[in-house]
C-alpha cells in the first residue's frame, strides 16, 4: 500500500513530482487546491474546512494515493494517515525564481493555472512564502513527529523512490 504526501511551499515543485510519481508508480494523484476549491456551473469557491477534511475522507478510501499540497490546518490529517511524507524544501531563492518564472508563462499562455494570474496573486505567492519562512520552526516541529515516514529532498531533478 503507498500512500504518499507531498509538501512544500509555493514553487517548491510540489506538481511537478506528483505527476511524475503517479505516473511512474501507477497511483492515482490528488492536488490539494483542488480539495479547497470546488468547480460548479456558477463558479469556483472555496469549501469550508469541515468540507476540506470529508474529501480527504474520500480520498483516503483509496488504497493507493498521491497528494501534494502546502501546509494547512485541514490538510494535517494527510500527515498521519500517509505512509511516505515528501518534503519539498528547494533553497528559498530557486522558489522565488520559479514563482516569477511561473507568473510569466501563465501570462504568456505557456503554462495553466487554477486561477487569474495577475499581479495580485504573484504578490500573494511571495507573501505566502515570505510567511512560509516566518513559520518554518513550528512546521518542521509538526513534521518532527513523523520522522520515521519523511524524506526531505531539496533538489528534486534527479528524485527515485
């Protein structure tokens, strides 16, 4: 059984390692913004976290499964109930070249999102990772208690699991 969960911050890569492991590994994949927004014929909104946690719920069902996401209060039942947890940590200045880098090809038509990628969500993304920083301490307290299941991996060019 895997069960995998893979964390970071915005532009850690997160997306990109998901992928490739589902498809390598076979084992359907789960992006965690999409557990927080829901599509409807009137337009996207966000679920509540109660909402949050029953499509996780879900989710878990599933023998197999990879999801990646940020850290969030609704999503730290990930953290126990996964068999691998993967800490995507690249070096702070490498993210905030990927966030630019990533605003850029959205603008331009290159790369697809989720979301309006205009000036006010690129400030957001380095505000989230500037407070990301702030808050490192408490998030690798919580990650701490599950050491024995967490791979840290701060370059994920050359990731094998």
């Amino acid at each position: 059984m895997k069960k995998i969960y893979i964390i970071g911050i915005v532009a850690s890569g997160k997306t990109t390692l998901a992928k490739e492991l589902s498809k390598k590994l076979n084992i359907p994949w789960y992006e965690l913004d999409q557990v927080v927004y829901k599509q409807t014929d009137e337009g996207r909104y966000k679920r509540t976290t109660s909402e949050q946690v029953e499509v996780i719920m879900e989710i878990d069902k599933n023998e197999q499964w990879i999801v990646e996401g940020v850290d969030r209060k609704s999503y730290r039942c990930l953290l126990e109930m996964s068999d691998t947890i993967i800490f995507l940590d690249p070096p702070l200045w490498k993210r905030r070249i990927r966030i630019l880098t990533r605003f850029i090809k959205q603008n331009l038509g290159l790369e697809k999102c989720n979301y309006i990628p205009n000036t006010h969500m690129l400030k957001m993304m380095f505000k989230w990772t500037r407070d990301f920083e702030r808050d490192r301490a408490n998030f690798e307290e919580r990650l701490r208690s599950y050491h024995d299941k967490v791979i840290r991996i701060s370059d994920n060019k050359n990731v094998s699991l």
